[in-house]
C-alpha cells in the first residue's frame, strides 16, 4: 500500500471514528491517537525518507492535508459536545423566575411635593422664577401690603398664628408678592414667579382643616399682562395637573388683593360634570383663586400702576392632592404613615 | 343668604329653571352654596278639614278624626296633638305619603282604632324648627280656611318655590338682598326689573313733639327715625310668613316681621321697639358708658364695652345698636307705640361688637359688609307703610333725624382702550356701553373715555379696577379668551440653592429613606430638643392646642413622632427624610432666623423582611453609610469626620457623632437616647440632623477627570490588636501620614473584639492599597512604604501586628 493509500485510510477511518465519540475524555483521546507524536500519521510522514524526491512533495502536502482535515473535524466534534455538555448544563442552573426578587430600599417623594415640583417645572419652562420667602412672617407682608388694613374683614376669614403683635405665622404664599415686587427692577425685564411654601392657619385639625398646609402663590407682572394670559395659564395649569379632559370654569370672587378676583373650578373628578354628592351636585370643583393684581398691592409695593399690571394665582397642592388621589383625610398628608407614604412611588 | 326664586319673579320677567339661574349667578356675581325646593322628597300631603272627632276610648289624649280629603268618604285619623279641633283645615299625610325626615306614613292601628295616615306639624313636613312660628311649635299646623280639601299643601306654604343659598364674598354686600340680587339678575340676563316703591300715608301727629334723636357721627353716620302709634300687634299674614320661614326666618308678629322682611327686601337692618317702655322722650345712639349692661332679645345679658354703640333712652340702654335689640324695649302683643329706627353704623365697630358679645344675627352681617346709604330712608318709609297697613299703625308725620349723608353717585372714569388692555379683549364701546347699561349705571362716552356714575347700591365701586370686573363678569369670563403672558423673554431655571435642595431629596430617595412632612409647630419641649445652636424659642401667642405651640428647632423631634404613629400602628420598619426649616432666635430678635435643614430617621430595618433576606435592625453605621453618600453626593470641598460627641444630651451618649465638612461642623447623628425613645414610645432608632444651608454655602470642587491609572496597584494587608481607645480615625489618620506617596487607600476589612483577644483590645484588619500613577510600582517600594507603617503604629499606638 502506498504512504497515500494509506494516509487516506487513515484519514476515513479517522473521520469515521470521530463519529462515535460523545464525551471530551475521549475525543481527547482521539486526537492524540490520531495526531499525536506516536500517531499514525507521525509515523506515515516518518516513512517519507523513503520516498523519491518527486514523490516527497506530493505525500508530504497530502499528509499536510490530512491531518488539517482531522484537526477540523476533532475541533468541530469539539464544538458539538461543547455544546451538547453546556446545553445540559444550562438545563440543570434553571431556576423559578417566579420567585420574588430581593427588596431593593427605594425612598419616594412626599405626594405634596410631587405636586409642587411638578408646579414648579412647568413654571420654569415658560419662564418663571421659583422664590420662598420667609414662614414667620411681618403683619406688613402678609396683610397690610397686600390690601388688608388692620381692621379689614377679610382678616377674619383667615384666623392667624400671632407670635407678637407684628410677627406672625404667614397664613398666605401671597406676602412673596410684596416682597418680590418691591426688589424687581422692571427696566430689566417682566416679574414672573412663582413662590411654593408652607403656610398656617389658626384651625383645628379635622378631615378637611390642617394648620399647616402648602400654597404656591404665583406673579406675572409687566407692561401688558390681561385677565385673558391669567385664564390661559390656569387652563394650563389645570390641565397639567388633572388632564387635558378637564374643563375649567372661572367665577367671580373676591381677595382683597386682586380686581377684579376670580375662582377657577375644574369638572368634578367624580362625576365628570354630572353633578353628585363630592361637587354639591354642580359638577365643578373649585380649584384655586386668582385675579389682576390690584392697583393698592402695585402700589404699596413701589410699582406705578399706570404702567406695570399683571395678574397673581393662589393654588392649594394639598387640596390638589386631595382631589387627584381621592384623599379623604388631610391630615395624611402629616402624619407620614408609610402605608400612606409608599403608595406614592410611581414617579411615572 | 337663601333667596327665593319666587320673590325675584315678583320684580322680574324670568323663566329659566333655578338650577341655570344660579349656574349663571355663580359664574356672574357670586358663589350658589345649594339650590333647594322645600317640597321636594314630601308626597301625598293634602289638605282635609276635620269634620267630627271624638276622644279614643282607651286614651286620655288621642282623639279619633274624620277628615274630607276631598273624597266621598271621610277619612279616619287619630291625632294626638293638643291643638286638633272640628272644622279646621288641616295637614294630612294619606297613606302612602311621605312627610319630611324621608319617612313613610302607612295605614295602622292605634291602640286598637284604624288611623288612615296622620294630621302634621310643620316640623313633621321638614320645617325647621327654628322658623316654626311659636303659635304653631306645640301642635299640628292650621291651613287657611279657603284651603280646598284634597289640595297639595304646598302652594298653600311657599314650599314650591326654590330657595337659591348664596356664598356672599365680603365685596357684595349689596346680594344680601332681594333687590340687590334683583338688579344683578337684571344685568346678568338683560331684563327690566319693575320694583315697587313705597307710597306712605302719614297721620297729623308731628313726629318732634313725641321724639328726638340723637347719634354720635363716627357711630352712626346715618340715624332716622320713624314713629308708629296705635299698632295693633298680632300674627303676620301668611304670605309675609312664608317670605320669611323660606329665608330661615321664624315669624313672629306683625311688627317685628316688617323690620325682616325690610331687611330681605332692602338689605337695610331695621329695628323697632316698643316707644311706649322707653324714658323720656329723647333717644340717643352712643358708645357705651363703663359698666353698663344690657339684657338683649334672646335674654343674654352682656357687660358692655366703650367700644360698644348702644341705643339708649334718657336712663339706659335700650339696645346694642346694628346687632340686636334690648329686651326692656320688646315689641309685644300690648305694644301700641312703635319706633322705628333705620340707620348705617360704622361696620367696623358692630363687627368688633359682635366677636366680642359673639352674637351674630343677620343685621350685624349686614352692617358688616355695608349697607346702600341711599336706601336708609327708602326702607324706613317702606317699613312704617307696612305696620300701618298690617297692625292699623298711624304713621307720625315726618322723621327724626340725628345724622345724615348727602347721597350721589360715584363717577368713575375708564377708557375703552384700558378695559381691552387689561381683560385681552377686543370690545367695542358699543358692547361696554351696554353692559353698564344693564348694569343700571349712568354712562357718558367721550372719545375713548365712559364716565360712569354707580349708584350708592354698588358701594362696593370706586376705581377702574371695579368697573373692569364689572364689564368682565357681565361680558362672561367664559368668552375672555385663553392666552399666555407674552412680552420680554425670561429665564426659567432653579437657583444653585434650589438645584441642591433637590438633589439632597432626591439623593436621599434613592438610598432607601421616605419623604417626610411633619408639624414644623411642636410643644415647647419637642421644639427644642436635638437642637443644633442655643436658641429661644418662638412661641405663638394664641396657640390652638398644647401640642402646637412653639415653632421647631430641630427637625428630627418631627420625625419621632412620625414613627411614633407608625409603632403605635404595628408599622415597624419607618425610613424615613425631612428637609424643611429649623427657626432659631436671639435675645435681639422677634423674628427667628429661618435655617434650612435635612434630617433623617430610621427604626426598624432599611431592608423589608424577604425569603432571601434575613431581617437586620439598622445600626449606627448603615446610618452613617448614608450621611456619608449624602454628602458626598454634594461634591463639597474637603473631608468629611466624624467625632464622638456628648454634647447631644438626647443621643446616646456612646452612639452619637458630630460631623463635621473640611473642619466645618454642619450636623450630628446618633442613636436616639434610650429615655427619649421612651417619651416617645418608639424602638431603637437612629438619626442624622445636618444643616444643609452650611452645605448650601460650602464651596464645592471643580470636578475633574481623573485619570485612571495604566499601572497595576499592590495591596498589602495589616492585622494590628490594639487598645480598645485608640479609634479607627486615629489609626488610619496615622497610616495616611505614614504611608508615603504611593499609598493611594486604606480599607478597614476586619474588626474583632471577643473571647479570642484580651479583654480592653481589638483587633482591627486593613488593606493598604499603594499605587503610581506614572510607573509599576516594585515590591521594594511598597515594602519600604509598608514597614514604615508598621513602625510608627507599634510607636505611636503601642499595636501588636498579627
């Protein structure tokens, strides 16, 4: 048989042997047989010596050719058992995905400041300024500059925390009007901002009366501000917070502080305008209070009236969070139960 | 106020159904609080005439009737009040009705006799018993003779009408009445309104030679007064009845029940007395003299004040003038003489009279909010007209008057122009011309300019700004149109300050810890504990409760409660953050400095409870842990330490550190102390206050990339038993000073203290981790490096290397 003859029985036999292996030890086994120092084809390729030099090349490239076939087919078995053996390992790692993963700690914001901080982004893109201003604050700032003389009935209708005769607890966002218009330099440009904040009232706690509760006051002064730019951005506001679905309705009113003053009523949540028990059956809610800043407030502020007007809003975020989570109870809001607190997580 | 809708009609031409009425009041004038029909929920209630009645047999006070219902056969019904009698007409709920309270009246049995329904009360057919008149709050109710038998009572007893509750806001005083509300209602829907006027007949008698008056001006700066002799005092008619139960009224007598309705109708408070108990001739409105008393109409007797306007005869008062009248001066049935008094007094002084006797009634509510002084006369004359045609009165000739206001419109100047500009409308002066047309003011159009004259019934008017709102609420706020302030462009952002403040929440959120927002008024002690800097405390001058009295100084005594509600609750795993303000004060301050803060509180475990996660209590260093993020999540210039600290009596004293950013002290954490978790009934709980408007105002690093190096770094470790004194900061303090330049950081991997070292030591384990930025580093080096640590630890801190 020639050295050929027989690299190519080797190279069959090679092939066909390499069929039944199934595990690594024996492929192993295999390839060292078969390519290895004391393999056949070591030993075939040994016998070239004896070949003539025409022939030489001929064999020694044939053999070069075998064992690359051999390497090939050893390395594809290879691949396949490699993968058989992992495809059982993988069988075998399988777990029950079903089971609850490992709690991960996941603080969330309060529900009010959810309300605010969402206030205050859409504020910020159109342009206005976020301001806070002082919670104990002068009799000045929160009443008299904005229209409430001493003796003003309105002063009635908002019960205060007196610390002294002239020093009390703000029971309105409203005095950061006074003390913003007083310090804006108009030349520079038009007063737009907003003020979130804490505010008290001398109320005694109960399902719809807190002490402290939160208001964001909001300012808009310049050349030409109209009642229109006011309805315009409370829609907007209304929609932001409750849905482009509701409608929004303004009513007359009255702050000492605006003129002509309005209140802004959202569709009832409830019953979509129906009329039931949570609207008194009008099928309004009301939502906040605002008006066109009122000559007296411009001018106990240092503004010429005759020139800069504009318009300010009141908003409640408790009373919003109220109305769009169905709370019930708005001492929830300070009591900071967890089971109360986690079931505002979703940042959406 | 309730205005009946059935009163309007008498004025005006309307038709609308009172549920779009009052939609139109509210979005045009004021709020409605309700809408409501007395007759609605009643059913079957006729009227019956009681034909014969005999005593039950088998009681001493129930008689059987029969009753025509205006059916062939009579109706047997046993009565048990003590006012039924044959022939009257009376109330009948048949069987099957439904009277008020929802309840239904069945046929039944009466100790043994067939009662085919029930003769009413009217408390029994939902009137209240506040304006039941006193003749008929004892028994059943006695319908006029001409009622028709088997008729629906309600027509008979204004029960059909509807009663529109208005929210009056302070500045409309004028819709505190039926004519007021007439004139809006007018404007509102373009209608004429017919009123009617009085048309008063008086008698010989000169009223100055019975009377004079006197008022003091700043009091009263308008007083007048009529005088009504030979009244015969007794029941109203119906009619006038109904007015005022509809309004929540009760009726009283015929004199008593002109000044209310006057006061419905005008909105003028008016008050009458009986001339006949009064001394001498002369009647004064004055404040008050010191010591002076006063027994008023509902038989309260009140210690009056200087500040207090009476009206007083020649010894005493006689009446607490603009709130209510004095009962020695009582219109009653044997009252022949009565004077009328119609004046406007000083709103502020009767609002002030009325807190301080808290005796509100609906005169002092007018007073309060304003009266028209062009209509004190108006409703004077209307009023004495009445009781002459209702009590056979004779009205002396002329009035008395103390004081008196020359009385004129108000002109107020506006241009078409400035009403466009401020309400972003585009109207013309024909369309505003129009609505102050409707408005019933006088207007004047001179190129862009209206002069427009309100009459004294709009006191509420005086400057543009008023007629603006005028033209906008008549207009519709519904057809303003919708736009946004436009004009100079400006820039939205947050303030660095604000930036941080929210980042600090948001930080705080993601490392496990719940937004809080507790009570920033405290008691006195929770204000000041955990506090940070000697302060006084704010105290409110009126406070509400005991527990809301001071204004806080910390923000952590907040929290304690929150848990504390939460353990009492069985919730016991509470993380929980607060940024809010702390209020610090001096001796020279009235107003406390306002000091931003962030604190937290944690009890129970950060971790909830899980298969794979075993329940750990948290402990000072988990809390740490997160200060420690939290304040680096800042980028703040500087070290942050920590140092054992006493001075916080309310922390543990073995478990509490201040901390301290570059040197600067900003804020402290600790175990609470066991005594005050017990105050506040809480379990172990830990908690971190710092000041965050320090932080705030730290300077923050430039941050830079920092390369990160192409050179392998060396760890070596280090196992020292030391001293149980000597802390951790103190030991790697000094491996950082020795360590040399390569040493890049030290991790603290080990801590032992126990059975396997000797008592009063620990074993502490590190891993120095040395490295060159700009070459490999060679073992020589690191040794070098290493050993010179070990040294000076065994020099300085006396350690045992392991």
């Amino acid at each position: 048989m020639s050295l050929k003859d027989r690299l190519s029985e080797l190279l069959n036999q090679g092939l066909e042997d390499l069929k039944s292996t199934s595990e690594q030890d024996e492929l192993n086994e295999l390839r060292v047989h078969l390519l290895g120092k004391k393999g056949p084809i070591t030993k075939v390729l040994r016998g070239m010596k004896d070949l003539s030099p025409e022939e030489r090349p001929v064999v020694g490239s044939f053999a070069n050719e075998v064992r690359d076939r051999l390497q090939e087919a050893i390395d594809a078995r290879k691949e396949e058992i490699d993968q058989k053996l992992l495809t059982v390992k993988l069988e075998k790692e399988k777990i029950d995905v079903t089971l609850p993963g490992k709690p991960a700690a996941r603080g969330n914001a309060h529900v009010i400041q959810q309300i605010i901080d969402q206030i205050e982004d859409l504020f910020l893109g159109m342009g206005y300024q976020v301001l806070s201003g002082p919670e104990v604050e002068e009799d000045r700032y929160n009443f008299e500059m904005m229209n409430l003389p001493k003796d003003h009935p309105a002063r009635d209708m908002q019960d205060t925390f007196y610390i002294t005769k002239d020093i009390l607890m703000r029971t309105q966002t409203s005095p950061m009007q006074a003390r913003t218009m007083e310090k804006h330099d108009f030349s520079k440009g038009p007063l737009k901002m907003i003020s979130p904040g804490v505010v008290y009232r001398r109320d005694t706690d109960d399902p719809t009366h807190s002490h402290q509760f939160h208001q964001v006051e909001g300012l808009v002064i310049d050349k030409h501000v109209t009642m229109a730019d006011l309805k315009g951005t409370l829609e907007l506001v209304a929609h932001e917070l409750f849905g482009d679905r509701f409608d929004v309705r303004l009513r007359p009113s009255y702050f000492p502080f605006t003129e002509p003053s309005v209140e802004a009523d959202i569709t009832c949540f409830n019953c979509g305008g129906k009329g039931c028990a949570v609207c008194k059956h009008t099928g309004w809610i009301e939502v906040l209070g605002a008006g066109m800043v009122h000559p007296n407030v411009l001018k106990m502020a240092g503004v010429d009236s005759d020139i800069y007007g504009g318009f300010a809003f009141g908003l409640g975020p408790d009373r919003f969070a109220m109305l769009k989570y169905g709370v019930d109870d708005i001492r929830n809001f300070y009591l900071d139960d967890e089971r109360f607190l986690n079931q505002f997580s979703m940042k959406g | 106020m309730k205005i009946s809708y059935n009163w309007l009609k008498e004025y005006l031409d309307i038709d609308v159904p009172a549920t779009e009425l009052a939609e139109k009041i509210e979005r045009s004038s004021v709020e409605v609080d309700s809408v409501t029909v007395p007759s609605d929920g009643l059913k079957k209630l006729v009227v019956g005439h009681i034909d014969s009645m005999e005593p039950h047999p088998e009681s001493d006070h129930l008689n059987v009737c029969q009753v025509n219902v205006g059916e062939e056969e009579l109706l047997q019904i046993v009565c048990g009040a003590p006012n039924v009698a044959v022939g009257q007409k009376v109330i009948v709920a048949l069987p099957g009705s439904r009277i008020g309270g929802n309840v239904k009246i069945k046929r039944s049995k009466m100790r043994g006799i067939v009662s085919n329904g029930m003769i009413c009360s009217l408390e029994e057919i939902g009137f209240s018993k506040s304006v039941v008149p006193k003749e008929w709050a004892d028994g059943i109710y006695v319908l006029p003779n001409d009622a028709k038998n088997g008729d629906e009572i309600y027509d008979y007893l204004g029960m059909n009408d509807s009663l529109i509750d208005l929210d009056v806001t302070p500045n409309r005083g004028d819709m505190l009445s039926v004519y007021g509300t007439v004139h809006d209602v007018a404007a509102m829907y373009n209608l004429k309104e017919n009123l009617d006027h009085p048309n008063l007949i008086e008698g010989k008698t000169a009223i100055g030679d019975e009377l004079t008056v006197a008022a003091d001006k700043e009091a009263a700066p308008i007083y007048k007064m009529r005088l009504v002799n030979n009244v015969k005092v007794g029941p109203s008619p119906l009619w006038l009845q109904i007015k005022l139960w509809n309004a929540g009224i009760r009726p009283i007598n015929n004199v008593v029940d002109v000044t209310n309705y006057i006061l419905m109708k005008y909105g003028q408070p008016m008050h009458a007395f009986d001339f006949g108990k009064v001394s001498g001739r002369k009647v004064e409105a004055r404040f008050a003299k010191e010591n002076e008393t006063l027994t008023t109409l509902d038989g309260e007797t009140h210690q009056l004040d200087p500040q207090d306007i009476v009206i007083a005869d020649e010894k005493q008062p006689i009446g607490l003038a603009g709130v209510m009248g004095g009962l020695n001066s009582e219109i009653e049935d044997g009252t022949t003489t009565v004077a009328l008094e119609s004046a406007v007094f000083n709103s502020t002084i009767i609002r002030k009279t009325a807190q301080r006797h808290n005796l509100h009634t609906d005169a002092s509510q007018h007073f309060e909010r304003g009266v028209n002084h062009g209509g004190v006369e108006e409703a004077l004359d209307a009023a004495a007209q009445m009781i002459h045609e209702l009590a056979q009165g004779d009205v002396d000739q002329g009035m008395v008057i103390a004081n008196d206001e020359k009385i004129a419109d108000v002109v107020v100047k506006i241009t078409l122009t400035r009403i466009n500009h401020v309400l972003g409308t585009e109207l013309t002066s024909t369309e505003v011309t129009h609505i102050f047309e409707r408005l019933n003011f006088g207007v004047e159009m001179n190129d862009d300019e209206f002069t427009v004259s309100v009459p004294s019934r709009r006191w509420d008017i005086h400057i543009e700004a008023d007629l603006i709102e005028e033209v906008a609420r008549i207009y519709g706020y519904d057809n303003i149109p919708s736009t946004l302030p436009t004009g100079r462009m400006t820039i939205g952002t947050l303030t660095p300050k604000q930036r941080i403040i929210r980042n600090s929440r948001s930080t705080m959120e993601g490392l496990g810890l719940s937004q809080a927002i507790s009570y920033a008024l405290l008691n006195d002690e929770e204000a000041k504990l955990f506090s940070m800097k000697a302060s006084l405390p704010t105290k409110l001058d009126w406070p509400m409760t005991v527990d809301h009295t001071t204004i806080r100084m910390n923000l952590i005594s907040g929290l304690l409660k929150d848990i504390a509600y939460n353990n009492a609750r069985k919730v016991e795993d509470v993380t929980l953050y607060e940024q809010g303000r702390v209020f610090y004060r001096t001796e020279n301050q009235v107003r406390p400095d306002e000091e931003e803060h962030i604190a937290g509180a944690i009890s129970g475990s950060l971790h909830s409870e899980a298969w794979n996660q075993h329940h750990t209590e948290t402990d000072f260093y988990e809390v740490k842990g997160i200060v420690v993020e939290y304040i680096q999540s800042l980028g703040l210039n500087g070290e942050i330490d920590f140092e054992a600290t006493t001075k916080y009596s309310d922390l543990h004293p073995g478990r509490a550190a201040s901390i301290s950013v570059h040197g600067h002290e900003v804020g402290f954490m600790g175990q609470v102390h066991p005594q005050i978790a017990k105050k506040f009934k809480i379990k172990p709980t830990y908690v971190f206050e710092i000041n965050l408007q320090a932080l705030i105002d730290m300077p923050k690093s430039d941050q830079q990339y920092d390369i990160i190096s192409k050179y392998p770094a060396i760890s070596r470790d280090i196992a020292i038993l030391v001293d149980e004194e000597i802390t951790h900061q103190q030991i790697v303090d000094l491996i950082q000073k020795r360590g040399g330049a390569f040493l890049n950081s030290v991790k603290l991997f080990d801590v032992y203290s126990g059975s396997h070292v000797p008592s009063g030591k620990r074993s502490l384990a590190y891993s120095l981790t040395f490295l060159d930025k700009e070459a490999t580093l060679t073992d020589d080096t690191v040794n070098k490096a290493f050993e010179k640590v070990e040294v000076s630890l065994q020099k300085e801190f006396n350690v045992e290397i392991r």
